[in-house]
C-alpha cells in the first residue's frame, strides 16, 4: 500500500505551531517582497481571499476581515519540512519527497492501515505542531484522491482516509472529478471531457489504446493506477532539474546599467552554484529584464536575450560573461526595472560532456570553481564573488510582516519566562 502525506496549509501552520494566537484565524502568506498570497489558512479562504492576490488589491479586505499576514519565512518553513519528512522514516523506510509539504510513502504489509493513517497523523502533530491529511490506497494515484477525501472532509474521516476495497475504489473514482485527478493536467481535462469522461471512473473505462495514442504512455500509466495496479512507482531520488534559474523582484526599481549589471553577475553566479551542486552544466543562457507593471504611468517593458554558448559549461566566470553580453542586448537606458533573471538551459551531466578538439573550456576554471565553491561552504556564505558584483550588498526581500525564524537562528528562539513561587 502506498500513502501520501500532506500539510495542511502549510506555511500557515508553520506560523500557527509557534504563535497560537493565529489559531483558528484567518491567515495570508505573502511572496517575495510580500506582493501576493502564496498560501492562506481555511479562515482566509472562506473570507474570499484568492490564490495569488495582490497584496495592494486587497489590502481593504483584509484590514475590514481582520486577516492576519505574514511575509514568507522560507527559513522556518525549510526547516519544519525537513522535520515532517525525517519523522515520516519510522514508519516506513521508502519515503519520497514530491514537494516540501508531501510525502509519498512506501508502507510494510499491515492487517490495519486505518490504525497506521490515524498514528502518522497523531505523531506528526504532536511532534511538530502541523496537521496533515493522510491517503492510503494500493498505487500512487489512488492515494492522491484518498488523500482528497480526508481534506475535503475532515469531520468524516479525521483525516485521514484507506481504500482497502474495490468497492471504495470504484465509488471514490465516480465521484472524483477528471480535473481533479493527479497528474492529469489542463490539455487531458479537456480531452477527456470531449471524449465524454467526467469523473475519473469513466476515464478508467477508456480503452487502453485509445488513452496510450491520444494521452502518450504517461497517461495509461495514470490509468493502470487509479484501477488499482501499481504503475507509478516512487522515485528513488531526487530528479536533476531540467532548467536553473535565480530571478528576484527589486526591493526599488533601477535604471542605471551598472546595477542591473552587478545583479545579472549575482544571478548568473548563484545558478552557476546550483549547476555544480547537482553536477551539470549547462548550453543556453537565458537573460531576462521587466519593468514594474504596476505602474500605469510608465509604459510597460519586457524583454529577453537567449545564447547558446559555445560549449557546455558550469563555470561561473563563463556564464556571467555570457549573461551580461545578454544584458547588453535588451537593456534599455531610462527604463525603471523591477524584475530580472537568469535561467540556465540545455542541461547535462558534467561528467558525460562531449570535449571539442578546438573549443574545451580552460581547466583552470574547474580548480578555481570548486575552490570559490570550499571556500563560500567554509565561511556560511558567499564570500567569494566576481569583480562586478558589488562586495557588500546582499539582496534583501521586502519582508514587514516576517516572523522569527524560530528554528534556525538562535536570537529568534523562543524563551520562557518562568517565576520563581
């Protein structure tokens, strides 16, 4: 049987597990430079506040609601992750993390997987103070949608739900939606909705064929699973990315050249520590620069500057060159920028690339990447930089509703004061 983890509202109950007074209050989470929801409490969302609001566009409802904010505290939210995930291993050494609140879990033959759904969710909030919803079902898919029934309804199942039977297989598929099936995507909802499927039931009655020409094999993969045979195994380990990027929102809008250029160096030289971290290197930067769209008196610009390089690289000194010949084409003077980024492309394993007879990069840059990268690791940061970024500024988000980073900082620890009698 496989079962799926997952935090309930779970920067909100992050916040929660360490100042009670929010319990049972409405709570928004702000992005980056807290410009919009990214996470709200079940209060929040039935006070109407979307996914994705603008904080500017709200902010009356949520001073008349009385909504509580607070600005994203990654540091804390990391950290609680990584704590949920570690707990998860007592009950099953097979555990795959899908995101930083879900956990897929391979569990160990039981005669009661109602008592193990009822223990994960006991023991990782009295552990860590966040309430989770628990699916348990024979495949992935499965547990996905049982895990929708113990959201959907907390009172019925106290969440957590098992589907142990055929007859409740077949029963949770009639009443799942086809838009609400894991993995299924906008292009197959509508898909499966031309071709007359609604529910996830009717999708199972599909041929086999007609699934694996019009939906590839990942598709009858998904199929296979919600009938209940297991096709969708877990993932041993974390998948390389595909793609690397480092993009920020400016705490202030800049004009001037040599700022967006130290910014462009700060961006192309963090993806380039993310490369070597994962052991790749890339073929195509990417540069790109906006300005503030939400200024109607300015006219609005965005532009973007692709190059392919000349061979694969992960160096830093190579990418940032690449990076600001891209800056170079789309800057334009008196514009107010308040958005760029560097995405790096064409992926590869550093250790499968194709050397070039005339073009192989200078191997002085490997020795010189991995001693910038021991020494940044020595001292807690990057105190190794290149000559255009500017050596003592560090980008800050706006940040004026951030809590204590109670975990990770130990000024920020919570302490008792507790009398004498």
């Amino acid at each position: 049987m496989y079962a799926i983890i997952d935090c309930n509202s779970f920067f909100a109950s992050c916040e929660r597990a360490f100042d009670p007074e929010l319990i049972d209050k409405p709570l928004a989470i702000l992005s980056n430079n807290d410009g919009c929801v990214i996470s709200r409490s079940r209060e929040a969302k039935a006070l109407g506040i979307p996914m994705g609001a603008p904080l500017f566009k709200y902010k009356e409802i949520i001073t008349q609601k009385n909504i509580q904010i607070r600005s994203s505290n990654y540091s804390l939210y990391g950290d609680m992750s990584e704590r949920v995930m570690k707990l998860l291993e007592n009950f099953s050494p097979e555990v795959e993390i899908y995101s930083i609140d879900e956990a897929f879990l391979k569990l160990p033959e039981s005669d009661d997987y109602q008592k193990i759904g009822f223990s994960i969710k006991n023991y990782i909030y009295q552990c860590t103070g966040i309430p989770v919803s628990v699916g348990i079902a024979p495949t992935k898919a499965l547990s996905k949608a049982a895990n929708n029934i113990a959201k959907k309804f907390p009172k019925k199942t106290d969440g957590y739900y098992v589907i142990d039977t055929d007859t409740k297989r077949i029963k949770l598929l009639k009443w799942l939606p086809v838009k609400d099936i894991w993995g299924i995507g906008f292009g197959n909802t509508k898909r499966l909705q031309l071709k007359g499927a609604q529910t996830a039931y009717e999708f199972t009655k599909l041929t086999d064929d007609w699934v694996k020409r019009n939906m590839s094999i990942v598709g009858l993969r998904l199929k296979k699973d919600l009938e209940g045979e297991p096709t969708i195994l877990l993932e041993d380990e974390l998948q390389n990315k595909k793609a690397i990027a480092t993009t920020r929102s400016f705490e202030f809008t800049f004009s001037d050249k040599e700022n967006m250029k130290e910014r462009i160096a700060t961006f192309a030289s963090r993806c380039a520590e993310k490369l070597r971290m994962q052991n790749s290197s890339c073929n195509i930067v990417l540069v790109y620069l906006r300005s503030d769209r939400n200024k109607r008196a300015d006219s609005h610009y965005s532009a973007k500057r692709l190059l392919t390089l000349p061979h694969a690289t992960n160096s830093t000194l190579v990418i940032n060159q690449y990076a600001q010949k891209a800056l170079k084409d789309i800057y334009k003077p008196g514009i107010k920028y308040k958005r760029a980024g560097v995405i790096l492309m064409g992926l590869i394993k550093t250790n499968a690339l194709q050397l070039d007879l005339f073009k192989n990069e200078d191997p002085k840059h490997k020795q010189l990447m991995a001693t910038m990268d021991a020494l940044n690791e020595k001292y807690h940061g990057r105190k190794i930089k290149l000559g255009n970024q500017d050596l003592q500024r560090t980008w800050k988000m706006r940040q004026a509703h951030l809590s204590p980073e109670y975990t990770t900082k130990f000024s920020d620890i919570i302490t008792l004061n507790c009398k004498t009698i």
